[in-house]
C-alpha cells in the first residue's frame, strides 16, 4: 500500500549505491579483488538495504502500513503451488536444452534460467 512518502525510498536507495560504490573501491583497490569483491560489495549493501527498509518498516507510526515480524508466516498451500510449477518449468528447460538445437546464445540464457529455477526449488525446500 502506498503512502506517498517517495523521499524515504529514494534516500535508502541513494545511501544503498553510495554504500555499494564505496565497498567496490574498498574491496578492489584495498583488497586486491576483482569480480569477486565488486559482487561481494553489492550483495553487502544490498542486504544493508534490506535491513534498514526492514527496520523502517517496523517502526512506522500508521498500524495499517507496520511491519509486524511476528505476524509473518510461510503458506505452505502457496509453497507447494510454486514449487510443483518450478520442477515442471525446470524439467522441461533441461528436456528442452538438450533435445533442441539451438544458438549458443540462447544456450546460455537456457542453462541460466534453468539454475536459477534450480535454486528457487532449493531454497523452497530449505524453508519447509
């Protein structure tokens, strides 16, 4: 639900790139790290991110737009709908990539999609 506060938002992001631009120089020129430190520096500040919009979220003064950690929970009906859609999606990208001939470029964007819906079926049965 909108509350019409586009300030917030717009400094957490902005503090978020800051955070992100200064841990790639920390990470790179201090580090001596290449591709790994530039996406550990990413992952980093946007986890910060995550967690001051968490916080923010938490304590806002309307009860209707709060945040009550207390009161998430998983649906496990929903869970189960998601997760049977990833096995047939991801069954059918593996069938497909290597019936089907196609470009090496597609390959690529193939395979990758197939891992990533991988991972969702991991992580779904990490939090059941």
């Amino acid at each position: 639900r909108g509350t019409g506060d586009s300030k917030t938002p717009l400094i957490i992001l902005s503090l978020s790139g800051l955070a992100n631009v200064g841990l790639n120089l920390v990470f790179v020129i201090f580090f001596n790290m290449s591709v790994d430190g530039v996406a550990s520096a990413t992952i980093i500040s946007q986890y910060l991110s995550a967690i001051v919009v968490v916080i923010i979220l938490c304590n806002v003064k309307d009860k209707n737009t709060r945040l009550d950690l207390k009161k998430l929970k998983i649906h496990t009906n929903l869970l189960e709908k998601i997760l049977r859609i990833a096995i047939i999606l991801y069954s059918i990208l593996k069938y497909y990539i290597k019936t089907v001939p196609h470009s090496y470029e597609i390959s690529i964007i193939l395979n990758f999609i197939r891992i990533l819906i991988k991972k969702i079926i991991e992580n779904v049965k990490f939090m059941c």
